[in-house]
C-alpha cells in the first residue's frame, strides 16, 4: 500500500479521510499532536505523533515512511478565537504549515493536498462561491488559510510541488458505519452542540446572533457530509498522481441553509425539539456563505452523495447515539 502522510488525521475530517485512503488502497500514517484529536479515531493506519513546528520530527517520519504524498488536515479553526488571539492562528496555521512543506520538498514528496476554507472569500451575501470568486478573509482564521495557499502556489513554482486545494465551509455527518464521527475539545460546531442540546447534555443551544439580514435572523452555510468531502480528497491525490497539476476546487451543494433551518431539520430526523436560547452575534462571523462545486464535478469527477441535511442529521445522530465520542 502507498504511504500518505494525513497531518490531523485524529480528528474529525482527518479520520474519515484516513478511512476513505485505506479504501482507495492507500496507507495513511497520520501525523497527530493529540491536543485536539484522539487517539481512538486512529483506526485505519499507524499514528505518529509529533508538533507541526518540530522540523526534527517531521523529518523523521517522512524519513521512515518515505509518503507518496500529503493530506494536510491540521490546522486551528474557531473563529471567535482566532478573532481574540491571531497570533495563535498565524503560527498555528502559517508557521506550522510552512515547516510542513518545507520537510516534504526536503523528502521530495511533491503532491500535497491541502484543507482550505470558504472563509478565505470573507462575507459575500448573496452570491455562489466559486473558485474565481474574490479572497477578502475577515477574520486571521481565512486569513491565515489564503496565506497557505498562496505558499503552496509558491513552492509549486520553486521546487515543484504540486497541490490541490480544497475550499468548503461547514463539513457535517458521520461514518455511516460508526466507526469515526465527529468529536472536537470544545465542541463548536453546530450540528453536534444542537445533537447535546436535544440529548440533555447540554441545557440549550445557543444561537449566535438573530438580527443578521437573512429571512430569519441567522447565518446562512453551505453543508457538506464528511464522507463527501473526504472523497473529495482522494480524487483530487489521483488527481495529482496522474500528473494533471495544481488547481483549486470548490467543494459544497450551492445550497444554503440557515441555522434555524437546520434546527428545525433536527425535528423530522430526531423527533426531538431542540432547546434553544438566542445570544449576541460572534465576531468575524460572516452572514452567508454558500458554495458551488461545478468545477469538482465536471473536472473531478466527484459526486456527492449523502450531502442532505437530513442524510448529514442522521448519520451524525446515529454516531451520536453510539456514545463512542464521549470516550
């Protein structure tokens, strides 16, 4: 099997990726500090744990198993905190990424994958984010993933390393067989708080901000199930490995739901009500962003298929269900 080094493949994105690449007949070896992931979720290849900012490290592990390529998952995502701390996010993410490409082209792996952001376009209303859209980031969060990719395209220039970048907003849904879901130290991401909040383990979810202009006072996301978008990734190392080039693609439905709807969603799929209390907005948040994948589809070949918010509900309330997250 083909070594592929899957940085952050103990958390959530990650494992479902490892999984997908075992799949496909790769090898993941994840790349895992532990500090945010867990060791659980490392079920699909061997874990080496390690800091992005030890090169030595780094080094080392490219050294022992001489990956193919890189899927770089790693990364600091709140935005409140990196609205609060963005210095935190600009060595977290630009530093630690910058040692991480340089100990590949040292290793002379040349194909890396790479996990953008819609934040990297910034507060667009109203319009279908493509991958020619403007990058105007409001936040060090975005910021700090354009600054990747604009250090990708440079090392594509000077040494020859090849990238496809990814940009998708929210990711949502689980391992429909259970064996991965979601689980992040804190939880920040919607539709888990909401799955607690039903579940009593929390006493309300809160929604951050009820007066943005969208029909009913909430932000407006684009979702996209895990097990899509990890596919999404392997295409994109064929991609590469068939030598066809960097590019950058857009991954999302093009379809747009705000957070109200999808509490309400919760409704059919759990036949539970949700708890909910209404807070003041976050900073940095942006009020809608939506974003299509024509260009993944027809060039990619990738076809989402369990991208329903009732398919991404479910999936996530099963594993939700198992208990296993709580471990």
């Amino acid at each position: 099997m083909t070594p592929v080094l899957v940085t952050g493949g103990a958390g959530y994105i990650g494992s479902h990726a490892c999984k997908a690449l075992v799949r496909a007949g790769y090898l993941p070896v994840t790349f895992d500090s532990l500090v945010t992931g867990w060791r659980d979720a490392v079920k699909f290849g061997p874990l080496e744990q390690g800091c992005l900012m030890d090169r030595a490290r780094l080094d080392e592990v490219f050294a022992k198993w001489r990956p193919a390529a890189v899927m770089h998952f790693a990364a600091l995502s709140q935005v409140g905190e990196a609205m609060a701390q963005p210095g935190k996010y600009w060595r977290g993410n630009v530093c630690a990424s910058l040692n991480l490409i340089e100990a590949a082209v040292a290793a002379g792996c040349l194909d890396f994958v790479f996990s953008s952001t819609c934040a990297t376009y910034g507060d667009q209303d109203g319009v279908v984010l493509n991958e020619d859209s403007p990058q105007a980031p409001i936040n060090s969060y975005g910021a700090s993933k354009r600054a990747i990719e604009d250090m990708l395209r440079d090392f594509g220039a000077a040494h020859g390393l090849r990238s496809v970048i990814f940009r998708y907003f929210n990711v949502a849904g689980a391992d429909p067989e259970g064996e991965v879901g979601e689980f992040h130290r804190p939880e920040t991401h919607l539709i888990p708080l909401m799955l607690d909040a039903i579940d009593g383990k929390r006493p309300a979810l809160t929604l951050f901000g009820t007066d943005y202009p969208t029909p009913d006072g909430t932000c407006i996301r684009d979702y996209v199930h895990v097990m899509d978008l990890v596919e999404a990734h392997v295409l994109g190392l064929k991609w590469l490995e068939a030598g066809r080039g960097s590019t950058v693609f857009c991954l999302g439905t093009g379809t747009g739901f705000s957070v109200r709807e999808v509490v309400a969603a919760s409704g059919s799929v759990t036949n539970r009500a949700v708890p909910i209390v209404e807070g003041p907005r976050r900073a940095g948040d942006a009020v809608a962003l939506v974003s299509g994948s024509d260009r993944a589809v027809a060039e990619l070949g990738w076809r989402p298929t369990r991208s329903t918010m009732a398919q991404m509900i479910g999936d996530a309330w099963r594993w939700h269900q198992t208990g296993n997250y709580e471990r």
